[in-house]
C-alpha cells in the first residue's frame, strides 16, 4: 500500500511517499529556517505565504524521488492539527484538492501521532507496547502505546514545551533560532554542574512535565550575572558554556524522570524517545544508557526522522487507514487537536 503524505503544521513543508507504513520511497523537507531565523521565531504569517510558494513543489518532488504517478497512489494522509493555523490550512486544502481529483481516500493524522509512528519507518520491530515520549517544540508528552495506533496520555506539559525552552533560551543569550541545535552544540563544551537549576515538581502530585520555571531560572540566572547577549555564534565565552550545558542536564534530568518513573509504573516492551528534541545528542545518549540499565529496548528515529516531516505523517496515516479513519468531506484544520486524553 503506498500512502502519499502531506505535512505542513509549522515551519516545514513535506510531503513523502510511504509504503505499507514502514518504508519511506522519499521524504522530501522544505524548510523555512532561513526566512524565520532573523525574527527570533516562526513568524505565522510568514510561514503560510512559504507554504503556498512550496506545497506544489513539494509534493511533486515526492512523487517523482519514489519514481511513481498519482495512479499509483492508494490513500492520501495528511496533518490535520495541531499546528499553526495557517500552515495547517494550506497542506490540508492541497490533500483535499488532491484526494478529490483523483479519487483517493483522505486520511486526517494528528502530528503527535506522526513523532511517535517515525521509529517504524527506521525499525523492523518495536515490541508493544510502547512508551512514547515525544519531546518537540510544540509538546513535551509521554503516552503509553498499547496497540498500533491506540494511545493513552500519561504525561503532558503544563505549560512551555521542552523545545520551546530551548528557544527561548537561545533567544534571551542572542544565539539564534532554532535554538535546540545551537544550544546542543555549545553545550558540549560547558561545565553541566556550574548552575544549579530545581526541578520542577507538580503540586497536585501528577507525573505532568513543567520548563516555564526553568527558563525563568535561566533569564534570573542571566540578569544577576549581567550576562550580554552574544555578539557571535562563535564567538561564546565559557560562562555562557556552562549555563547552557547546565539547563540542558535539567531538561535532560526532568524528561528522564518522568520516563524512568513511567518504565517501572508500567513496564512496557521498548521505549520510543521522538520528536525535534529528540536530536538532542545529550538526551539520546542519557536516554539509552538508562534505558540499557533499566532493560528496555529503546527506539530512536534517525535524525531526519526525529524533526518534522511527512513521512512520519504516512507510517502513523497508514495504521489510521487500516483502522477505518476516513476523513469527512469538510475535515477543518484544527491547531489544538489533542490525542489520548
Ligand atoms: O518536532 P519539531 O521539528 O517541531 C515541532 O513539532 O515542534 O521540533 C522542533 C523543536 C525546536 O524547538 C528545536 O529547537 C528543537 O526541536 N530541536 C532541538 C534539537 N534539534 C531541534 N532541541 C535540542 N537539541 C537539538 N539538537
Ligand atoms: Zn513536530
């Protein structure tokens, strides 16, 4: 079965075309990092005007990398929400346009669905079920996949997502956007213990993730030090190394938790650690050598999997599909689509 799908949510736009939901035929990114970058963040408006420049493009660029027609096509998935609402809109009336033409069932994928069915495309076999902790810019989640396809939300972020710390960070020391990558780097050449940052803790008792408090450490930590922001990339004193290295062990340190609790509460199969943060070469290495200690298999995408795209989008499209989800003729975009509440 070979799925065409579109995805278009934020700053990428993707299409690709899978093939029985565990072999990309082609994956092709276009990104707006270039266009957003000197704003400091995704600028929306911006964001759907590139969109509509490249969705065209795009998708004919996937159909032609898998060396196939539109005639060749079973079923179309596209990313339905959550997202910014302008982006969304623009894959989503393409899918339309296009599953309308041809004759092709539409398939409606939430793109938290998308992170957490990337593994599949890159493995053979994920034992279920699974924990999935998708950590992106958009969510910081942990869900438990008992079945393909069916998940249930154990934990979810109260207020800023792990990313989004990230880039708030990046931000606030004049590092650029997206800050994940630039703080990865700087951060492996900082002192993790020079900054102490508390984790933050739940009143209410639930194992739910908080950055919110961690960023506001951070811009404390900034201001009493009367740190500058960097003038050049390159050019970053060693002070600023070790704050980076330090709030990246407390992002690390709290994602971790909240997995290693959820491991013995639930003793899953494998772990699948997903989403843009996932490229985060700390938390990978830490995830793996607790999960070796724990005994689970652990699942991560290759790094072209981890960020957005749509062939994470087909692998989850494809299990939706043998599940029966159609879409309805008047699918609507939905920016705060949730999943497994
Ligand atoms: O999944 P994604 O591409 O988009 C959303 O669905 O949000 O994630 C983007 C996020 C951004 O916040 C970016 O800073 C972060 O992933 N990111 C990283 C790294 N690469 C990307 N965060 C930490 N370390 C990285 N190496
Ligand atoms: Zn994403």
């Amino acid at each position: 079965m070979k799925v065409l799908a579109i995805e278009s949510s934020c700053d990428e736009t993707s299409a690709a075309v899978v093939e029985d939901g565990r072999k990309a035929l082609s994956n092709v990114v276009s990104t707006q990092i270039e266009i957003h970058a000197k704003w400091g963040g995704v600028v929306p408006e911006l964001a759907s005007r590139r969109h509509l420049e490249s969705i065209g493009p795009v998708v004919d660029e996937a159909l032609k990398n898998a060396r196939i027609s539109m005639d060749d096509i079973d079923a179309i998935a596209v990313t339905y929400g959550p997202g910014l609402v302008g982006s969304l809109l623009v894959g989503l009336e393409y899918a339309k346009a296009l599953a309308w033409a041809h004759g092709k069932p539409l398939i409606p994928v939430h793109h938290i669905a998308g992170h957490i069915h990337a593994p599949f495309l890159a493995f053979d076999d994920i034992p279920l079920p699974s924990l999935a902790l998708v950590v992106s810019g958009g969510h910081t989640s942990l869900f438990l996949m008992k079945v393909l396809g069916e998940y249930s939300l154990l934990s979810r972020t109260r207020d800023d997502a792990a990313g989004e710390a990230y880039d708030k960070v990046a931000k606030l020391l004049g590092l650029g956007y997206p800050g994940g990558p630039i703080i990865d780097k700087l951060a492996a050449t900082g002192r993790d213990d020079a900054v102490f940052f508390k984790m933050a803790k739940m009143s209410d008792g639930k194992p739910d993730f908080s950055f919110s408090g961690l960023k506001t450490a951070v811009l404390h930590h900034v201001r009493k030090h009367e740190i500058p922001p960097c003038a050049s990339r390159d050019d970053v004193p060693q002070n600023v190394r070790d704050l980076l290295a330090s709030f990246q062990k407390a992002v690390v340190d709290a994602l971790l938790r909240r997995l290693k609790d959820a491991v013995i509460a639930h003793r899953p199969a494998s772990v699948i650690l997903t989403g843009g943060v996932a490229a985060n070469s700390r938390l990978r290495s830490d995830t793996k050598v607790a999960m070796e200690r724990m005994g689970v298999p652990l699942f991560v995408p290759p790094l072209n999997l981890t960020t957005d795209n749509a062939a994470m989008i087909g692998a989850a499209g494809t299990v939706a599909f043998h599940q029966g989800v159609r879409a309805s003729s008047n699918l609507e975009a939905a920016p705060f689509a949730t999943i497994g509440v």
